[in-house]
C-alpha cells in the first residue's frame, strides 16, 4: 500500500510522510503544516492515535521533545491573489469541519419485527350423517269418554227432594208473569233426577207447569164490558129528636182519652196553657141531650167534621177509633157545632197560650 497523503491546515498543500521525514513539514496541535504556512511553530509532535479500520498510518517522530521549524521563512512577500486564495481555502476548510461536526448522527434502524408463523387451520369438520329417520307408530285411539253415572238416590233424598220442591214452589208463587220459567224448568228437570220413586210425581209437576205457560202465552178472549150500576144516593140523615140540644163541652186529654179534671165542662172564652196541663194532643166532646141526637156538624177553621154518633168531637172518635186529638197552634179559636143539617149553630171559642 502506498504512504499516506495529509494536508496542510492552513493553504491545503498535501504532505507527504518522507516530508515530516525531512522535516519540512510538522504539527501543531494535532494539526499538519508546511514549513511554508508555519515556519516558526513549536509544538510537540502529537499525531493522532491511528483508529481501527483506518487506512492511513501516522507516525510518531522519534523522541518525545518538542521540535521547532528551524528553516528561516522566506522574506520575500506572497503575492495578495495568493494570500486571498489560501484564506478562502482555509475558512472553505472551516466550514466543512463545522458542517460535518453538527450534522445529526446516522438513524438509528428498528428491529424488524420477525414474522410469527401461525400454526395451519384445520380442516372444518365432515357433518355427520343424519339419523335414519323411523317411522312413527300410530297414535293408539283415545278412549270413548265415560257416561255419567246416573244419580243414586241418598238415604236423606225425601227430605231434599220436598226442600227442592219447596224452593220451587216459592219462586212460582212470586213469579205471575212467567219471568221466571226457564229457572223453573231447570229447577223441576234435576228434581226429576233425583226424584228416585217419585219420579212420576214430579213429571207430573212439570207437565202441568208446562201446560200453565202454555195458557198463559194463549190469547185471552177480550172480557165483557160490564157497566157498574149506579151508586145509590145515601140516605138522608134521620132528623134530631124532639127537644135535642147541645148542652156543653168537654175537654178531653187525647192521649188517655179521658176528660181533663176541671174542664168538665169547660166554659167559652178560656185560656188553656198546655204545658201547665201536660198535655199533648186535646179534643172536645160535645155534650148532647139526650146522648144520641143523630147527625151533629163542627166547624173549626177551614176544617168541617161531621158525625152520626156518640160520642161527638171535631175529630174522627169513632168507637173503635177512640179521640184522635189534635194540638192546636197558639192563639184564639172558635169552635162552631149544630145538629142535623138545619140547626142553630152554638159558638165555643178558647185561646192557646203561647207555648214559647
């Protein structure tokens, strides 16, 4: 292999080995230079330690002493178009230095992923074979449903079957219209059921039930229009007795029936305080002589009575009926009686006192 090339770091001019051999050319800080561009440069001759891989060879100047350049540099002056050419060599020199200094280190490469083999997929399972298909056996037949056992008669039935009848008995009785009649029917058909040895007996019952409807629903034939004889005209009254009178009143406690001691007879124009008296409900019974005088009218108020026996009041005092009372509002009254219809009227007035 050939020696290797350098180059000066100031004007670039290549340095050979047998250069340094001879000195005419050194370091300076681990910098080549000719004699030319550094003619007075002392420095120890460290040349960088020689990398691996490398293919140039630096050699180490025997001994470790510095060394100076001892050539005397030239007097004569360099032209300007030199001096200019060498600087713009050496700030070109420079320049690379620092771009290949800051460039931004080499990328880094990624693992590459390895590939993960996936075990083969087995082949889908063959389908099994359907099972043979058997014939299926015919459905036995379904038995016949069982008739109802007829109903055996109990030993209480006599005395359900009159209960039954009774309740049918009833609804016929309140039912004229036949409203009723399909609950009636159904109600004789179970008696018949259960009638056991009277069974005719109660056929017969529905049979003559039957025949009522029956009647019932027939036209009925438009019944005679039968005019009412007229009513007789009631007899007139039996005239009072020779010498009848009206000989007074009575007041009469309505609740006993019984007259109001005191009161017996009571005179016109007196004052009765019923709360006093204790009583309740009062009637007057008018005094005649004799006792029958036949057909006597009263007058009290709006209101007219009018009776044909003993004994005599302005209410209804029928013998069986007794006095039948009345509470009078507060205030005067006047009371005004006769006999038959043609007789003087007798004038009887009293006053309620105020019961508040």
């Amino acid at each position: 292999m050939g020696k290797p090339i350098q180059y000066c770091g100031d004007c670039g001019r290549s340095l050979r080995e047998d250069d340094f051999d001879r000195k005419k050319a050194g370091y300076l800080g681990n910098l080549p230079y000719c004699l030319d561009c550094r003619p007075d440069a002392t420095a120890p001759e460290t040349r960088p330690a020689p990398s691996s891989g490398s293919t140039s060879r630096l050699r180490s100047v025997p001994g470790a002493a510095p060394f100076r350049f001892l050539f005397a540099r030239p007097s004569q002056n360099l032209p300007v178009g030199v001096l200019a050419a060498v600087g713009g060599a050496v700030v070109l020199l420079v320049l690379i230095v620092a771009v290949m200094s800051s460039s931004p280190p080499p990328p880094v490469s990624k693992p590459v992923a390895k590939a993960v083999e996936l075990p083969p997929t087995p082949p889908p399972p063959r389908p099994e074979p359907p099972p043979p298909v058997r014939p299926e056996k015919p459905a036995p037949p379904r038995p016949a449903p069982a008739e109802p056992e007829p109903l055996r008669p109990r030993q209480d039935l006599p005395a359900v079957l009159d209960r039954f009848l009774g309740d049918i008995q009833t609804i016929r009785a309140s039912d004229d219209g036949f409203k009723r009649a399909e609950e009636v029917r159904s109600m004789l058909r179970r008696a018949v059921e259960i009638a056991g040895p009277r069974k005719t007996e109660v056929e017969e019952l529905l049979a003559a039930y039957e025949k009522e409807i029956a009647a019932s629903a027939a036209p009925k034939p438009a019944a005679p229009v039968v005019k009412a004889p007229p009513k007789p005209s009631p007899a007139p009254p039996p005239p009072a007795p020779s010498g009848a009178k009206i000989t007074g009143f009575t007041l009469i406690n309505a609740d006993t029936e019984k007259p109001v001691p005191g009161y017996d007879p009571i005179p016109s124009d007196t004052t009765l305080d019923l709360a006093k008296l204790g009583l309740k409900k009062i009637d007057f019974r008018i005094n005649t002589s004799p006792t029958n005088v036949g057909q006597v009218t009263t007058v009290i108020g709006s209101k007219t009575h009018v009776e044909q026996g003993p004994p005599y009041s302005f209410t209804n005092n029928g013998v069986a009926e007794g006095f039948t009372g009345w509470t009078p509002e507060p205030g005067p009254h006047t009371l005004r009686c006769r006999l038959g219809q043609s007789g003087s009227w007798i004038t009887f007035t009293f006053t309620i006192a105020d019961r508040r």
